[in-house]
C-alpha cells in the first residue's frame, strides 16, 4: 500500500511530495492540469520562504528583493528585510522550479484529478486506490475540502487579485504596495527586465479602469503593454479543520485570509512540511495543532489589517502611521517575513 497521495500538483503540493520522499515515503502526486501551473498572485517570495525552498535545494531564478515599501500619495515608508533578501520570482518559474525537483527525485506525477475519496480505520481508498494518507493541496476553492465537508461559508468582504506583467527594468528593489481608496497595488521585480503588478481589491472591474486612482503608478507604465491579465478569487476561504480521519489540507486548500500580507508560499512550505512529519509519526491529527501554529500570525496580523483598513479614514491614515512610526512598521514587516 502507498504511503500517500497528494491531490494537486502545485508549489506547496510539490513542496509536500519533496518532504515526503526525503522522510522515506512511498508517494505520488495527482494533477489534472498539464505542464507548468500559472496563477494571479503577487510573485514576492518572503525571506523565510526563500530559505525553505532552498533547504528542498530550490533556487528558483528572480529578483532579489530587500524589503517592503508602502505608499500612499507623496507619502512613503519602507522596511529592509533584516534576516537575508525575499526574491520575486515569477510563478511558472517557481514551478518549474519545483517540478524539475520532484522529477530528480523520481516522485510520479499522474495526470488525473482526486474524485472520490472513503475513509477507512487504518487507510483511505483514493478513486479506488487503498493508501495511507491523502495530502490535499488542491487550492484555493480545493474540491477535497468541499467533499469532506470541511467547508464552511466565509463572512466578510470579498476580495479578488489579479495580476499582470508589463516589460521594463525594474526600477526598485522592494515590493512596492500602493494603496488606494480601496484596493492596493503590489509592484514585484521578477526579472531583469519584467515586473509583475498586481491588485488586490473589492470591486469587480478590468485591470486597467482598477488601476487608474494610482496616478504615480499609471505614469510609470504609461506607453508599456500588460501582459494579459490572470485573476483570482474571492481570497476568503474557511475550513471547519485541517484534518478529517487521514485526509490532511495544506495550503490554501486549508483555508485562506487575504494575500495583503504576502506570506502564502512560505506558509505553505511550513504546512506542507508540518504535514509529512505528522504523516510519518501515524499521528495525523498532530498536524491540526501544528497549522495553528504556523498560520497564527498570518490569521491574526493579516485579518486586523484587513479590519482597520475596511473604514475608509483609517484607509487614509494607514501609511501616514506607518512613516511616522518607521521602527513600529520595520518590526511588523519582519515579523512576517521571519519563518513561519
């Protein structure tokens, strides 16, 4: 009998199949989708993700980035990352990146979805198949979480993202969050010649009519050509628990607040790796404390932010605070940029 199948062949599931087979798991990955994954995100690795990646032996190519820098307006604050750089790097390169590995490391990766699961005392049966564990790591709106019943309706604005690329030299070594009446704008360096840009917003709109209010930015894209543009959504997402019987959710698949904070694939890695080792001590529901422990901060942090920031004089305020208070916004950017 397999050790474990993991459903969906993302970063954090491929993440999830590299710590597997270093713990001496038997294990395979199922994907429906072919070749290499695109998807709307902010494209910033944080520090801690860049080490973890780098302890699967991942250096995935990018932009080396030294810290976070808010703006608003004629008003800027910034924070240097104190633990080492993040690096944008684009998604697909990720990827790739992640994908090469998992071939290296002789990890199959079959081409068909998880569509039926069943419980058992000591296995489950996966579309058929009798295995130890199941690893769910099909994302945002995970098809798994929905079958066992771990989904639960999300109250609260619902937020989208979309991103797109534009040709140009990057003309900053941070990511870049401008913020808006009521959406920001994340600025990535992915490449020597590639920026990713990136909204996170309430409205429903094309990428161009949303990215209007943020004038200094339109100036500097003026003339340039986005790439098309790739959404996601709504970011909210809820589980009633990480862990039904030995059927485990990591990622988002687990649940998802906000992408405000930037923090997705290291706490991604952090869960997937929390995962494997609950998997391999046969005490699966270990791993339900061990989410809860990587993901506090994120929780707390990001669902405040998100709070203060949904009535629109505190919108206005926010990075007036933050570059009044400089030491106070260093120490919460790097608190979130430390290792999950």
């Amino acid at each position: 009998m397999r050790d474990l199948v993991i459903a969906g062949g993302g970063p954090v599931g491929l993440a999830t199949a590299l710590y597997a087979t270093r713990a001496g798991l038997d294990v395979v990955v199922h994907e429906p989708r072919v070749g290499i994954i695109d998807k709307a995100c902010g494209e910033g690795l944080m520090p801690g993700a860049v080490r973890a990646l780098a302890d699967l032996g991942i250096d995935p190519p990018g932009q080396n980035l030294a810290g976070i820098r808010y703006l608003d307006g004629d008003t800027t604050v910034e924070a240097a990352f104190a633990d080492g750089p993040g690096r944008g790097v684009r998604r697909t390169a990720l990827h790739d990146a992640l994908r090469t590995a998992v071939a290296a490391a002789g990890v199959p990766v079959e081409q068909r979805p998880v569509t039926a699961i069943t419980q058992a005392d000591d296995h489950v049966v996966v579309d058929g198949i009798p295995v130890r564990y199941l690893v769910a790591a099909d994302g945002l709106h995970s098809p798994t979480r929905r079958a066992l019943g771990l989904e639960t309706t999300a109250s609260g604005r619902r937020r989208y993202g979309l991103r797109a690329h534009v040709e140009v030299a990057p003309w900053t070594d941070h990511v870049e969050v401008h913020w808006g009446g009521a959406a920001e704008a994340y600025v990535t360096p992915v490449g020597q010649g590639l920026v990713g840009v990136a909204l996170l917003t309430t409205a429903r709109a094309p990428f161009d009519a949303q990215l209007a209010p943020f004038k200094d930015l339109r100036r500097r894209l003026a003339g340039l050509d986005l790439a098309p543009v790739r959404g996601a959504g709504p970011l909210l997402q809820r589980s009633t628990a990480r862990v039904a019987g030995r059927v485990l959710l990591v990622g988002d698949a687990s649940g998802y607040v906000d992408a405000l904070t930037g923090e997705g694939i290291a706490l991604g890695l952090a869960q997937a790796r929390a995962a494997v080792t609950a998997i391999g001590a046969d005490t699966p529901q270990a791993y339900e404390r061990d989410w809860r422990r990587i993901t506090w901060r994120y929780r707390l942090l990001t669902s405040a932010l998100l709070g203060a920031t949904r009535r629109a004089p505190v919108r206005r305020r926010l990075v007036p605070a933050a570059a009044a208070l400089p030491s106070v916004f260093a120490a919460a950017v790097n608190e979130l940029a430390r290792p999950a």
